[in-house]
C-alpha cells in the first residue's frame, strides 16, 4: 500500500474528516512521513546531507550519491541528473528496506 494511501485512509476514516483531503495535504503528509522515517532509519546519513557535508563512504547509501530535495527528502542522486525525466523519475525516493514490501 503506497504511503498516500496510507494517509488518505488515516484522514478520511480515522478523523471522521468530511471530505477527501486535497492532494496538497496528502502530498505534505507523505513527504513528513518520509522525512521522518529517513531521519530515523539512517540517522548519520539525513543530518550529513541536511548540514551539506558529504555521507560517509561507508554508508551503505553512498552508492546511491544520496541528496535532500527542496522538502528535505533523501532521494537517489546519480547521473539522471541532466536528463530531461520528470524530478520523481531521475531521484527517487531512499525508503528503508523493510519500508519496501507493499501488501497489495
């Protein structure tokens, strides 16, 4: 199950709200979500790139040449970068391995 709908589900249901969240919100909650899930999973890894210093080359993230994005979400870096793929294409988001596995 993807991250949004996890949170459509959440604020739809759980908070009784009476109308589907704009995607606006369901995008803002997924990018807390995540930000906080990387902070938490690779601890080293988020406050390096989030002070603009260079990861640890023993990282088990640095053959991904990981970077923050505008929102401070780790994202792949790599040589996409000058490709003319849409942003979420060419840096995809750093989920921790056992985040990966959806039940759907």
């Amino acid at each position: 199950m993807k991250l949004s709908s996890i949170l459509q589900h959440t604020v739809t249901h759980r908070w009784k709200a009476k109308r589907q969240p704009s995607v606006e919100v369901l995008q803002a909650g997924e990018d807390f979500l995540l930000k906080r899930l990387q902070a938490i999973c690779f601890p080293e890894e988020y406050s390096a790139l989030s002070d603009m210093k260079q990861i640890s080359p023993n990282s088990r993230l640095s053959k991904l040449d990981p970077l923050l994005d505008d929102k401070g979400v780790m994202r792949v870096g790599g040589r996409l970068n000058m490709s003319q793929l849409p942003e979420a294409e060419k840096h995809t988001d750093i989920i921790p391995k056992d985040m990966c596995h959806s039940s759907s």
